[in-house]
C-alpha cells in the first residue's frame, strides 16, 4: 500500500447544531465550534468533520439542502467559516464537510424551477414520471416511511424521493446536472476544505425501470433499497466525479455505502478506488430489525465479536476503511454494545480502546471521548428526528403499545447522538443559555467534559491517552499500517486482536464479561501499553493475563513462547 497523508489521522465528527451555542438561540454555532478547537487538539484530532451546515428548510436536519454554496443562517457566516478553515490550519487541522448529492431540497431553486416547468429542463435534474393508472409508477417505501413517488401539482406525474418528500432526488444520469455539483464541489475545495464525507452516494444509480417488487410491508410497498441493488452501474458515475472534482486536489474523502454489492469493496477502496475510504457498518447493521426497530435483534457480543474480526480480516485485503462507535445517524454505542453492567468509565474506555486501536481511520462522534450515553425518552413529542416518529408509528402499527414503541425508540432513536454536547454541571450542560433545539440528556451533571477534564482518572484523560499511544512516534507504524489477526477466539467474553508488522507485534484484550478471565499469552511481555485498570500492577514476566471485568490491557509482546 502506497502511503497517504491521511492514512495515520484521527478524525471526530461535529454535530454542529449541537455542539455549542454561542448566541443563546439553542442551536450550536460555528463560533461554538471555533472557541474549542483547542480543546480538540488536546484530544488527538487531526481531521474534523462538519456534519451539514448549508442553507436548509432543515426538515432531516440540514441534509435536505436548499443552497449549497450558503452556510445556514443559524449557524453563522460564510466569514466565520473561513474563519474556521484559517485556525484549524493554524493547528495542522483539516476540515471536512458532508456532502449530500443524492439529492437536495424542495426549496431548492432548480426544484422550484422543475415544479413551475413539469416538461421543462430543470425537470430532468430529478426524476418526474407518469403515474400509472391513477397511481404511483412503483411501489416503494422511502427510508422515513410512505410512498417514494409525490404527485407533481397540477399534472398526472409524480416526483421521486427516496428520503423525505421535501428531499427530491437528483438524477444523475443528466450531465448537465452532474457538471452543477462538480462545479460546487471543486468551488469548496478551492476555498481550503480538505475533502468530504459522502452521504448515501451508492443511491445515486437507480434503475431507470422503477419496476414493482414484492411488497414487504402491510401498507404494500416494498423497502425503495430493493431497487438501489438492483441498479448496476453506479461506479462510472463514482468514477467520473473522482476525476472531475476529488483527485484534482488530492482531498481526503469518505464514503457512507450501504447495499454494496459482493465483490465491489476493492472498487470503492483500493489504491485507486472512488474514495478514500468508506464507513465500515458491519456491527451497525447487526441491529436491523426485519420490518423496523420494533424487531431489532439485541446485538449479542459473540455476534459482535464475530463480525468486527470479520470486516478487519476482509478490509485489509483491499484498503482501509473507518471505523466508528457511533454517528449523528446512530444511537450511543456505549448504550448498544455495551451489556448494561459494562456500561461504566471502566467499560467505556474498553470499548473505545477495542475500537480506536482497530487498522483504518479512527472516526470518534461528539460526546463519546466523555461517555455520552442514550437519554431518557418520556414521550413520542420529545423527540425532533423524523426517521424516529417513523418508527413509532411503524411499531404501534405492528401492535406495540405506547410504552413498548417507546421503549424501542429510545433504544435505537437517532436523537440519542444528537442530544446537546455535555460541557458541564450548569444549566442546559453549558451548550446554550437559552433553550435548546433538543432536550439535554438528564445525566450530564455526572457526565460532561469540565468534570472529567479535572479528573485523570476520567474517560476524557482516557481518550487522550489513547489517541496519543496511536498517534506516537514508537507505534505509529504498527497502529497505522500492521496487519491485523485475531486472538482468543475461543473464549466466550473476550475480544482480542494483534497489531503487527515486521519489527513490532501488539496485543490488544479486552474482558467483555462479568467475571475475571486468565489467558495464556504466546508471547513474552516487552511493555505494557495502555490499561484502563492499573496496568502498572501487571506481572510482565508471566504468561498468563488475567481481565478483570471490562478490563483492556495494551501491551508490546516479545518472543514467542
């Protein structure tokens, strides 16, 4: 593998609306994000990803975009933008921002143009079509629920979406369109932005059939991703946009791809694949429910265990991919793949060590470097995420009651990541003095950054640590480039992994379990690296290893035993 710049950074997503408020109008702000780069810095971070901040009606939450070359008013200025690009630069920083190409808002000026022109050019930037007999041209379900095809006012046709219907999806079999979002593309990069995080960019191919599938749902429709798999073709587009916007500036992207098809990873992240790396979701998807999150599986950790060695051992093959606990899309994952008992500073730091110290890029969301942990949910009303009330309705529909479609909510609810930045014990954890947008989660006097910044023994202190042995000069080299190989597979609570290249080999372990667990090492013990429980104490001439209960040690191993 060729070495890249961006191969040995970390990186944290910022979830700008709820980051920090600065005006008290309850939505973070860009001068929230500028006043704690330093904070930042001390984390380890490198790249930093800005979740959307373009002009939008913000119906999903600024992914329904209606100017791309505006930042929300709410957020602040295109001044204080370039503001920020400059100071990250100043500490060897790079900024990334979402980029959302599927498709774009209502609002958007060539959907209105579309909508005053049914037949007319700005039309074919998105995919109008005839009904059939009085109904929609197929039977897809959008991904928030309802028919994906809306009538066009006024006409016998209908627009398609495969999000929300005030998001419209762009048709990218149009050049001229394709040439639009190119142009936008390069425009950011030139301005200094480092590169982007791609937003379901394999729904960019449809198939132009649109033909009916067998229904999967009692409203008779089927799931649209029916239809995105069976399209072909999707990487001449991911192609032609490399070439035309990407590779000119050497940007740093990362795709989010779901519906890839077997065989295809090497295509998307191989030396001169269509990106620079992409999102590795395995874990994520282990909680899918058949019809919705009113059947999601509980994620056992044997399942987890499984499919996390699983991806690595695929992935390295081919590239490197980024890894992640959580997302704004996601709920907390210390809620999720944590038992509860392991839901501790103890277990936290255990699995943000297991998942940190994974080969690929490190992806750390807000509030897990502190533990930010699901919220309380006491009503459908508290709740601002659409895909969620969604949900609530698919499981009362399905014959839950209200308290059971709640439950299910808040176990799964995009809006648990979403919930304002915990910075402190005052009041709205210091994210705003007005009110917020979204509810603060109820434990944030026992869990935020002020508290844990005063506390070594903190998860905060943790992550630092971390980051840093990741980061270090002495193990760099392994943590970025060497290979990974699975280790005690055969126990029943431990997750464990080698690091290794020709010169180095580190073993990571980790105690999922409730009781004590002593393993036989294969190797001597030449350092302990990292431990989240007194490490120090650890006799480094025997060969047995004994985790407590979520405990992880780190250690450098010698020779062979």
């Amino acid at each position: 593998m060729n070495k890249n710049w961006w191969h040995d950074k970390v990186a944290y997503q910022i979830y700008p609306k709820s980051f920090l408020d600065t005006n008290g109008d309850g939505i973070g702000d860009l001068r929230g994000i500028l006043s704690k780069l330093d904070y930042l810095k001390a984390l380890g971070i490198d790249i930093i990803w800005l979740s959307p901040i373009y002009k939008s009606p913000f119906v999903d939450q600024g992914y329904d975009i209606s100017d791309y070359y505006a930042i929300a008013e709410e957020f602040g200025t295109m001044e204080e933008f370039d503001e920020l690009l400059a100071e990250a630069k100043k500490r060897d920083m790079y900024i990334i921002m979402d980029l959302v190409i599927n498709h774009c808002s209502d609002k958007h000026e060539w959907f209105q143009k579309a909508l005053a022109e049914p037949d007319g050019e700005y039309a074919d930037y998105f995919y109008f079509r005839q009904g059939k007999s009085g109904n929609p041209p197929s039977n897809y379900r959008s991904y928030f629920g309802g028919s994906c095809w809306e009538p066009v006012a006024g006409t016998d046709k209908y627009y398609f979406h495969m999000f929300a219907k005030e998001q419209p999806d762009l048709n990218w079999e149009n050049p001229r369109l394709r040439q639009e979002l190119y142009q936008m593309i390069n425009w950011w990069l030139e301005k200094g932005l480092t590169g982007f995080r791609i937003d379901a960019i394999i729904n960019i191919k449809k198939n132009l059939d649109f033909p009916d599938f067998e229904p999967d749902g009692p409203d008779g429709l089927a799931g649209c991703w029916k239809m995105v798999e069976s399209a072909e073709g999707v990487g001449e587009f991911l192609e032609d946009l490399k070439q035309n916007t990407f590779q000119k500036h050497n940007a740093f992207t990362v795709a989010e791809v779901f519906n890839m098809k077997d065989g295809e990873l090497a295509d998307f992240i191989e030396e001169n694949g269509h990106f620079s790396t992409i999102f590795d979701f395995s874990a994520h998807c282990l909680s899918d429910g058949e019809h919705g999150w009113y059947d999601a599986p509980a994620v056992s950790f044997q399942k987890w265990r499984d499919t996390i060695i699983h991806a690595q051992l695929d992935i390295q093959k081919y590239g490197m991919e980024a890894n992640i606990i959580e997302n704004h899309d996601e709920p907390r994952g210390v809620s999720r793949f944590l038992p509860e008992y392991a839901r501790t500073p103890a277990g936290t730091k255990m699995l943000g060590t297991v998942n940190i110290l994974l080969r690929g890029i490190p992806f750390i969301y807000q509030g897990q470097e502190i533990g930010m942990q699901n919220a309380v949910w006491n009503s459908i009303e508290e709740y601002d995420d659409i895909s969620t009330k969604d949900q609530y309705h698919i499981a009362r529909d399905a014959g839950l009651s209200d308290a059971e479609a709640l439950t299910v909510c808040s176990r799964m609810s995009r809006d648990n990541a979403r919930t304002p930045m915990q910075w402190n014990s005052q009041k709205n954890a210091g994210f705003t003095t007005g009110t917020p947008w979204l509810k603060v989660n109820g434990n944030y006097k026992e869990i935020n950054v002020e508290r844990q910044e005063k506390d070594e023994a903190s998860v905060l202190h943790y992550y630092q640590r971390l980051v840093a042995l990741r980061k270090s000069p002495a193990y760099k080299e392994v943590f970025t480039y060497g290979t990974f190989s699975p280790a005690f597979e055969h126990t029943e609570t431990v997750m464990a992994y080698y690091r290794t290249t020709a010169d180095k080999k580190v073993l990571v372990a980790a105690n999922f379990g409730r009781e004590a667990v002593e393993l036989t090492l294969a190797h001597d013990i030449c350092h302990i690296l990292l431990s989240n429980m007194g490490a120090e104490e650890t006799d480094t001439s025997s060969h047995m290893l004994r985790l407590e209960s979520c405990e992880v040690i780190v250690l450098e191993c010698g020779q062979p035993l």
